[in-house]
C-alpha cells in the first residue's frame, strides 16, 4: 500500500502516516472498512458509518485506498440519508470482478 500522505502535505502529515503505516493501523482500518462493505454494500461513506458505527473519516481515507487495490469499488453517486448531498457508494468487488473507479 502507498504512503497515506500526499507529497505537499506537511512533514507531521508524512510523520503520521509512516506511523499509521508502520504500526499497521492502517491495514488493520483496511480489514474493517473492507468487512463493512461487504456487509452494507450500496452505501455512502456516512451511511456505512453509522450503519457500522464505523468513524467516517477513517472509512473516507481507507475505501479510496482499497478501490486502488481493486478490492471495492467506487460506484454511482446517490443521495446520502445522513448528509442530504449526492455521495458515491461504495460496493463489494466479489474475486476474479474488477470494476473501474467512478469519476
């Protein structure tokens, strides 16, 4: 997995991502926002928070991250029941499936 901080970040971003990664937080995050969406596929980052009581912010760092792995997939945006804006959903990809990313 790539290092979780952009190269214009500052260096406590890139700090605390080699953290994240070292420790192994963030594949641990990865192994629960992938069984969240398995469970609840279809939803919106927020609705699969509060559906898994889940922080959605963790979830909106790590779904992206498993989408470039090709293990969810980014799908069709939809109103979220929880913010009332258009939201992307996020989707199981079952073994053997790939789907491109959603723009």
């Amino acid at each position: 997995m790539n290092h979780p901080a952009r190269s214009t970040d500052p260096s406590t971003s890139h700090e605390a991502a080699r953290h994240v990664v070292d420790s192994g937080l963030q594949a641990d995050q990865q192994a629960v926002a992938l069984a969240a969406v398995k469970l609840a596929s279809g939803l919106t980052s927020n609705e699969l928070a509060q559906r898994t009581n889940l922080d959605r912010y963790m979830l909106a760092r790590r779904l992206p991250e498993l989408a470039e792995e090709g293990l969810v997939w980014r799908g069709p945006k939809k109103p979220c029941a929880v913010s009332r804006r258009s939201a992307c959903t996020w989707w199981a990809v079952a073994p053997g499936q790939t789907f491109p990313m959603a723009v």
